[in-house]
C-alpha cells in the first residue's frame, strides 16, 4: 500500500497536464513529465493513465513520459454516437504528440493499448520509432471477431458489471495484492457500459489485422499467467520483436512489479538510442 501511495505522489507531482488536444472536437485528457525522446504509455481497455503511475518517476529522469486517456475513459470525452474505433484511439495519441511537440515517439501499450499502438504505427510510420506490448497479443481478424462476440455479451446487458468484474478478477494472479485488485476493480468498473462496449468492439476491426507487417522494433513484455497464444501471430505482424516474460506476475505487471518492469523496459528503450 505505501509503495502504490509514493508511487501516485510522484505520478501528480512530476506529470503536468498538457494543453487539452482535441479529436474530432473530443477533448483528450494527457500529461507529460521530464524532457528528452518521448514515450507515450497507452492504457488498456475501460483503464486510464493512472495504470502507469509506477513508470512516471522513473522514465522521466531521461525522457519525457506521456501518459493519456483514451476517449471515452477516464477525463477524456467519449467519441459522439459512441462511435468508438482504434483509428479514433490511434488519432487521439497523435493529437497528444503533437500537441508535446515530440518527433518520433515510443509507444508502449498495455492489454487493449497493444492493437492501439500497433494502429498507431500504421497510420503514422513516420513519427514512430519503436513499440512495446505490455500483456497484449495481436490477433488474426477472426479471431479477434470470435474473442469479441463472446466476451462482449458477458460484459454488458442487464449483468454486464458483474460480468466485467468476474473478467477484471480472472486478470489477477495468486502474487497480485489485494489492495491492487481493489484499486484496479474500481478504475475498471468506474468505465461507463458505452465505453466497456464500444472499446471492445473496435479491436474486431478487420482492418487493424489487414496483414500490415511492420518493421519497427518492438517489445513484448508479458506477464507469468501468460500461456503463449497469439505469440506466433504476433510475430507475424511485428517481426523485429523481443519477447520477455516476468514470472510471478498478473495482467498488471507494471503495476504489480515495477522495478523490474521498469528495468526491462529501460534496456530495451535505451537501445533505441544507439
């Protein structure tokens, strides 16, 4: 409990709000702390940029760290119609870099944050310089199709909290604390059933899987529960890629190891340098 409360002091006093960028008028909610090459962490789906409270103090000694929310969760307006989509995600990070002035970016993306940043990488080859996969896989179209129809009907409808609280609770393992589950649990439900529903269903965006082979260095940094599905397939896509697995860990490892989290993440990055 007191390393999770040090670690949200030194998120708000080193992240200062940026000047509010805007997507099809939505206004983004985003911060940025240190200076140097940028890294924009992305969170994963019905999450905010508070996931990545642990990475700010330490990646901004050396680089400038942007965090965001995704429209639609939490300060960010959600999409008009609820007419969510990875490419209005996608758009949302690049209106955040420009509004930092950064050039080229790394991106690393936790669970849903990993097709959001690989989308990004699409659109804007040009302003992206690497990638990292926090414990989310990329799929073939199908089988994001197949994923989505059903998991989408346990998580909402009439029993659509207390499915998504049995999906948050599946993400945890034995070595994840209990205060971090709780605090976890309440940044998840707190996502209104629109977002639960329309972020989900953007990942089974044919499109985002249309064979777009990358050649951009990437990272895949997943956690001990991880069983190795779709390892393959992300390969595919995103060949230049180092895969690293932190035993002991849950869905949330930067949260629930970050020292070593942050170290392997640190290494690669450096890299990126030289």
């Amino acid at each position: 409990m007191r390393r999770l409360f040090l670690g949200l002091l030194f998120a708000t006093a080193f992240a200062a709000p940026l000047s509010a960028a805007t997507v099809d008028a939505l206004q983004i909610h985003s911060a940025s702390a240190g200076s140097g090459p940028a890294i924009v962490f992305v969170h994963g789906w019905t999450c905010d940029s508070s996931s990545w409270e642990q990475q700010i103090p330490a990646f901004s000694k050396k680089y400038q760290v942007i965090t965001l929310d995704l429209p639609g969760h939490g300060k960010s307006d959600p999409p008009a119609g609820g007419k969510f989509s990875m490419d209005v995600f996608a758009r949302a990070v690049e209106a955040v870099r420009a509004e930092a002035k950064a050039d080229r970016i790394i991106l690393a993306g936790h669970s849903m944050g990993s097709p959001v940043v690989y989308r990004y990488a699409q659109l804007y080859p040009t302003h992206t310089a690497a990638l990292i996969l926090v414990d989310g896989p990329l799929f073939r179209a199908e089988d994001a199709k197949g994923f989505i129809g059903q998991t989408l009907p346990k998580v909402t409808g009439k029993d659509g909290l207390k499915g998504r609280e049995a999906m948050i609770r599946g993400m945890f393992s034995s070595s994840t604390p209990p205060a971090l589950q709780d605090r976890i649990l309440k940044m998840m439900l707190r996502a209104p059933e629109a977002t639960a529903r329309g972020a989900m269903s953007s990942m089974a965006d044919p499109e985002v899987w249309n064979n777009h082979v990358l050649k951009v260095p990437t990272l895949a940094i997943f956690a001990g529960t991880y069983t190795g599905s779709f390892l393959d397939t992300t390969k595919t896509y995103l060949p230049d890629l180092q895969f690293l697995n932190m035993p002991g860990t849950g869905h949330f490892l930067m949260l629930e190891k970050p020292a070593e989290f942050n170290q392997y993440l640190m290494t690669f990055i450096d890299r990126q340098k030289s």
